[in-house]
C-alpha cells in the first residue's frame, strides 16, 4: 500500500506540473527551422543542408523533421535551384501546438502505455482496475492541461524583433556561408 500512495503523490506532482513533461528533439528543432524560416528576408528559401548545418543537426535527420512541418502545413518545401524551405503560414497563426502535434503527433499520451508495473502492486483486479483508470484520469487531465498552454502561445513570441517590434531579418544564405 505504500507504494501506492508513493506513486499516487507522484502523480499528483505530475499533474500540478512539478514534473516537466520531456520534449522530444523534433519538436525543438521544428521550432528553430520556423524561427530561421520567419526570419528570412522576404521572397527567400532555405534549403535543408543550410538549415542542418547552422543548427549542427543530422541532415537527414532535419529532413524528416521538415517533412512533418510541411505535412502539417505549416511550411513549403520547393524543390529547385532557388527552393528551399519558406513558412506557409504567418508566425502570428502557427501555435507552439501546432508545432507539436505536427513533430509528435496527436495521440494521447499515454497511448500504448504498458501498465503492468502499476497492475502488480494490486493484489486484487478491483483495485488494479481502479486506480489504473485514476491514473490514466491524472495523466489525461495533465496532457489537456499541456496541450491548451501549448496553445495559448505563437511562434511569433520567439521570433527576435527589433527596437519598433518588426521581424529581425537575417540573411542566413550569407550566415552560414561564413561558418
């Protein structure tokens, strides 16, 4: 019994957000192509080995990341000689949870979850029953909680602006050139 109530308090930690949910890498590095992207001067694209080498990630790696972005819609991919990567959407539109439905997907959380550790410190199927179904309760209440802040917010809070709040505008092109 005790070590339920040790795991119950740690899930109540959870859902009053002492416990920080971990992010993926996807998700970070879908964040710095759509900053790299808005920052572009206008009518500019950035192609994917540009893109990787400044944020010193796998290329191929970036790719798959870029792919999710534009099967969400939230940028273009265009292939030719002066293509590249360019936003589809204005940053004031795209929400931090559109960037992570897009890199980790929608399903729950706890999708696929294996509970057989919390089902063996039960020794009745009641109680197993129960306080799985408590827990689960916890975790989806943590993840509504997780999904409407994500929400709240747009990318355009991380883009840099300048002195009278215009986009920085960043020639990358030439940036990474001189890397």
């Amino acid at each position: 019994m005790l070590v339920w109530l040790y795991y119950l308090k740690k899930l109540e930690y959870y859902r009053e957000g002492i416990f920080n949910l971990k992010l993926n890498n996807p998700f970070i590095q879908a964040i710095g192509i759509i900053v790299m992207l808005a920052e572009l001067p206008e009518n500019e694209a950035l192609k994917s080995r540009e893109l990787s080498k400044r944020m010193n990630v796998s290329h191929s790696y970036l790719i798959k990341v870029a792919k999710k972005l534009k099967d969400a819609d939230l940028i273009n991919s265009t292939a030719s000689k002066s293509g590249g990567y360019t936003l589809k959407k204005d940053i004031d539109e795209i929400t931090f949870l559109d960037i992570f439905d897009a890199t980790e997907g929608k399903q729950s959380f706890i999708d696929g979850i294996d509970s057989t550790p919390i089902d063996s410190m039960f020794l009745s199927k009641e109680i197993v029953k129960e306080k799985r179904e408590r827990i689960h309760e916890i975790l989806d209440e943590a993840e509504a909680d997780y999904r409407k802040k994500l929400s709240r917010y747009t990318i355009s809070e991380a883009v840099p602006r300048d002195e009278q709040g215009a986009i920085l505008q960043i020639d990358w092109k030439k940036v990474i050139s001189e890397m």
